[in-house]
C-alpha cells in the first residue's frame, strides 16, 4: 500500500514536486510557507514514507549547496480514457510523464465487464514491457455523467449497462490500488491544465467534440463538477426549437445538430441526396462514413464536407458565445476526436463568439485547438489519482 | 485608520464571528484548526487590535466556563447599492444587521459626480440619527461591469458618464475608509447568501430582473467574476436571431426580450394598440407605465399583463435553462426589481428549466424568489467589504 501525505504541507509539497520535477530544498522553500525548521521536519517525514527521495546536491545558489529532492521514480500510475468507440491506457512516472500508452478499438455499449477485461489486458501488456511493476494508483475517464465521491455513472446516455455499476470499487479491487473515476471532458481540461494549452490559464472552458459534446469547467486551476456532478453537459443545450430529434427527448439539442455522430449521418444524408465527390468515393470505399472521413474529406477539398464542418461550427459557436457571456472564461480550448475538423471549425466558432458576447468578455480571449491530443485524458487521469493519492488520506 | 489582522488565522476567526455571532473561545476552537494555545494567542492580538472585545463568560459546558468574544460592536460599515432609478444607502454594525435604511429615487445617467452627492448626503442623514460615528468601510455595487480589482466601471452600457471613473479611489478619499466597488448582481448574490435564501447552498446563481438583466454566479460560496470580471453578463445571450434591435448593436438580446424597461416598452405598446383595463387606466391615470405597474395590473387580473408576464419568463426560463445544463447549480434566485412579478414569472421560468435541462442537473434544484428585497444589495455591499477589512492587509 502507498503511503500518503500526513498534513497539507506534505500534500502541498508532493503536488510542487509532482509539477515542477526534481527541486532543492531552497527552491521548494521559496514557494511554501513554512520556516526552514519546520520544512526540513516534512521533507524528512515525507522521505521515511518513501514517496520522495534524496536527488544530489542542487547547483550552488552562492553559499551552501542545498539538496534535491524528487518523488520517488518508482510510483507508477494507470491512466484510462474510455471513450464510446475506443480506450487510451497509459501508464505515467509520479511527474505525470507518458511511460506508455496503448489505444485499442471497443464499444462502450458491451459493458463495464467487457470494457474493463479489455483495460486490464491492456495494463497487464504495458506491465509486460517492464515501465510498470505494479500501480500507486490509477485514474478513468467515461464519456458520461459521474456521481464524483462515489465514482459511479449516473444515467449515461451512450452507455448502456453501465448506469451505477461501481466503477471505483470494481476496479480498486482489481487493481490493489487507490482507483479515482470522473467524466472524459473532465480529465481532458486537466490534461491540458497539467501540461497542454491551458498551462498557465486557471479559469477556462474546454470544449470536447467527440461522438457526443461536452465542456469542461475549470475555476481557479480546480474542475468545477457542479451540484450533482453534471456541470458542463452542454450537449442537450438546445439550438434549434424545430431540429433533429434526440435520443434524449427533445429536439433541436446541440449534439444532435454536431457531434461526430451527427456529422457522419449528416455526410451520409448527402452522398445519399446525389452529391458526388471525395466524400462519396469513401463511403464507396468503406461502405460506411465517420467523422474522421468528414475530416479527410474536407483536407482533401470536399465542398460538402467543407460546408458541413463550418455549419457545426457556426452552431457549436452559438452556444460556447452564449458560455462565455455567462462564464468570461480566460480561454476557450477546442479539443477531441473532431479536432481532426481543424482550423474551420475554429474560424467559424471565433465568428460566432467573436460576434455575439460582449466585447469586455471576448477582448483577449483565445480560443484554440486542444494541444495534447489523444494524451489529454491520460494525462487528466493521473493528475486526478495523483490529486487523490498526494493527499491526506 | 481601523485596524486590520496580521495573518489568515486571524482572518477567519473574524469571519467567522461576522457570520456567526459572538461566540466562546472553545466554540471558535473547534471551527478552526488551532492548537488551543495557538487559539488564545490570536484572539489576544485581536482584542490588542480592538477588532474583538471580551464579552462575559460562556454558558458552562462543565468544566471551567469559557469566556465569549465577539466583533467590536462599535465597527460601522457603510453600504451603497445603485441602480439605474434608485439608490440604496445603509448602516451595518459587524455581523451585518442593518441598523437604519434609506431609498432614493436617483438617474444613474446623471454621472458618479451627481450620484455620489445623493450618497454622501445620505450617509450624512444616516449618521444624523445616531447609529454611526464614521465608516470603517463601505461597500458599493453599481447596474454595470466592474473592473474587480480598481473599483472602476467599465463601459457600462446604462451609464453614461461612468465608464472609467475611480469610483473606488474617489469614494474611499470622500469617506476616510476603504472601499470596494462590485456588480449589483454580484452583491445581490452575496446578500442572499449570506442572510438570504442561498444561505446553505455553496454553488448556485442569481438572476436579477431589473431595468435589466444579470446574473450572480456563487462557486464554493465565492463569487465568480471571471477572467476580465464580466462573467454573469447574460443580458445580451441571443434568444431570437429576428428579434427586437438591442442598444449593444445586436438583435434579439435577452434584456431587449425581457427585463423592466421591455416590459414597460411592451405594456405601452399594447395599450397603443387599443388593449383596455387595468393597464389602460393606469396609463391614463399617470401618463407612462413601469414593470411596477405591470406588475400590479397582473395582480389586479388584467389578461395582457399576465400575458406579458409569462412570455418573458418563458424567455428568461429558455436562457436559464441552458446555464443549468452548463453549471449545475444548487439553486437558482430570482430577484431585482421585477420580482413584483413573482410566482407567474418563475412558473413560466421553471417550465423552461425543467423541461430543458437534464434530470441529473434538474432532479434536486430549488428555483425560488429572493427573500431579501431591497436589503439583498446592502447586505452583499456589506459582506464585501467586511471580507475586505478582515483580510490580512
């Protein structure tokens, strides 16, 4: 079993070594509150738990040389990304760097059982290549709604078999570890907090356009998760009061006007209406049409694939103008599957907002494509056990 | 110059006897996080301060009694709520009961340098009755986008004269004392959860009905003001791409929609167009209609005031609606000027909401009228800058 931090000192100074890497004892001084005397009591605490170790003698600063200290290179993390079609599995050193990472084809609708035989087969093969001989503790990431302190999924849409089957638990016990769970937008705006676009920005909206949409919440360097643990489900915002039905009931709802899935139907709709081109030489090719194809579609020069991804745009703009009337976010990042959708996607959602929110909220707002790719909601995962594991038990 | 305390310890012991009373020494120990010779020290200094005074002894809890301390009772906070045709200025003692109020009817277009006569003349009144010597703080909250951290408004769009003026500098030389300057909405919020109907809820918002439109966001029992201090400006979301002209240059804006002055403007224009009674009357009796009298000829049965009256909360319900999927707030409050409007509104309003939203966001979510009237203001002018002044310089 892993140690764990006794006070908040010891927490602080394990997530400052855990974001700045190895440290002097002077340099970790400088950025905490505590006298000399008492820092040197919990740095030495902290190396009899053996979470952190000695690292040499740090360069001169003029004076006597201070010692390094880093966290243990042996702490080992498992980080999981599940998403409707697919599953990341990364394994990361205590600095949240990638060791190894595996991506593998699923559906999420088979089940929690079925999904977490593929996970765990995956973890056995990173352990197999010697990054990892056992885990401190591990993170996942679903694409739907959580009950947060539990780790539970509450209701998710795309789902199904999963509805309060207890994730946490199940997988804690599976892997003799500390498991934390929360929703995929969550642990991507971590991602890109932690080491991506987001670094330096503490309030900001991460927008995950993947087979369904959602946003992710972050106040002051913290995600916000919401009274029930549903904050940032913009998906069944409504944006056309006579649109497409939805699977959840009502019409017009945001996903069902763009997401992945409605962008592949959208593209099949029109290769079927007689439209000719790049798009229907695919669906010819493949017998089927995804996001992906509208993406490559639209590089290529396909008018129709070029014109269904401004148009999502246009729509996903409307709403995140109308978030950041409310929220005046420090920046906007675009991220997930459709980030393939690129640079027009971007253009037509700055149009939207640019034009509709208020010029006090917009005036040095970026709004920028996700920078970690397909490593942001691995890299969420870990700084959300490390969060859990670096701190008082 | 009142004195200010000399850490955080201090800070919080201070809070905490604002927002609970006068209190035991052993009460206080076991809210914070002392040692009890820790404790004792503190509370020594800040009797020294003259912030806190001895207070008796405590009722026994067996053992030895404990002596009680509480906030000095001759501290006097100043608090200044403006609106676009009215001000309100009161009195605190230093666990924010308001001890003497006064309303005036006011145009905000005047200018700060007029607005701010009305105010000192008024302090001046309130001084006169005998509740207050000097100010050792004020708090004010002006109808538009404060830039947090001067004390200055920022073009705000009902206030002409206003835009740039150090309305934080100029107040706190006039009154001798500090001064910080925030959005209504903002201390509305603050207000209702300090001593409102918000009291125990830590993340919700509050929409505030006025001569315009805006909502307060509540995270962790803070108030969010976002990147550049505009968060909660939804009075220019878009509800209808074909609507009525906004004077922010866009169309179909929330508060061109619904808010005091598009209730009053609609009201005119159906009696123009030959609607007869209640309305009617009091457009001849007076000679201009107001939201008040809407409001009233509501109650009194006229059919177009009720009409008017749910078709905006019908509007106001589709914006919230969306905000609740995004935020998923504890509770939504309903407040301003408007709220004479009361239960038809938020009927209309809740409809929205809980037809739109996800269960997950909607299943446990009061959306209730505010309970504090014209003393929300103050109130939150009051917490404001009590957090202030008891905050380590």
């Amino acid at each position: 079993m892993t140690a764990r931090p006794a006070n908040a000192h010891q927490a602080r100074l394990l997530r400052l070594l855990r974001d700045g890497g190895p440290s002097s004892r002077v340099e970790l001084g400088d950025l905490v509150e505590l006298s000399r005397s008492k820092l040197a009591v919990e740095v030495d605490r902290l190396i009899a738990t053996g979470l952190v170790v000695a690292d040499g003698l740090a360069a001169s600063r003029g004076g006597r040389r201070s010692h390094n200290i880093r966290l243990s290179p042996e702490l080992r993390f498992l980080c999981v990304d599940i998403g409707a079609t697919s599953v990341d599995v990364a394994v990361t050193n205590p600095e949240l760097d990638v060791l190894g990472h595996l991506n593998q084809p699923i559906d999420v609708r088979e089940g929690p059982v079925a999904v977490f035989e593929h996970v765990l087969g995956m973890a056995g093969k990173l352990k197999a290549t010697g990054i990892a001989e056992s885990f401190d503790g591990a993170g996942v990431g679903i694409p739907g709604p959580v009950r947060f302190p539990e780790g539970i999924p509450v209701a998710p849409p795309i789902m199904p078999g999963w509805d309060s089957f207890p994730v946490r638990e199940a997988l804690s016990q599976d892997l003799g570890c500390p498991v934390m769970v929360d929703n995929d937008v969550n642990l991507m705006a971590l991602g890109e907090h932690h080491a991506g676009v987001a670094r330096r920005v503490d309030d900001f909206l991460c927008v995950k356009i993947g087979t369904g949409i959602g946003c992710g919440i972050v106040v002051n360097g913290e995600v916000y998760r919401g009274a029930s643990g549903s904050a940032g489900d913009i998906g069944h915002i409504q944006v056309d009061p006579d649109g497409h039905p939805c699977p959840c009931g009502n019409r017009g709802c945001l996903e069902a006007h763009f997401s992945g899935a409605a962008l592949a139907r959208d593209a099949l709709a029109a290769v079927r209406a007689g439209h000719t081109g790049d798009l229907a030489d695919r669906l010819a090719g493949t017998g089927t049409l995804t996001a992906t194809d509208v993406a490559a579609a639209a590089t290529a020069g396909d008018a129709v694939a070029i014109d269904l991804i401004r148009a999502g745009g246009h729509q996903v703009g409307q709403v995140v103008a109308k978030l950041v009337s409310f929220f005046n976010p420090g920046m906007v990042v675009v991220g997930g599957g459709v980030t393939g959708l690129g640079h027009g996607l971007l253009a037509a959602m700055r149009t939207e907002v640019y034009r509709r929110s208020p010029p006090l909220a917009t005036g040095n707002l970026p709004i920028v494509l996700a920078e970690l790719g397909p490593l942001a909601g691995v890299t969420g995962a870990a700084c959300l056990i490390t969060d859990r594991v670096f701190s008082p038990a």
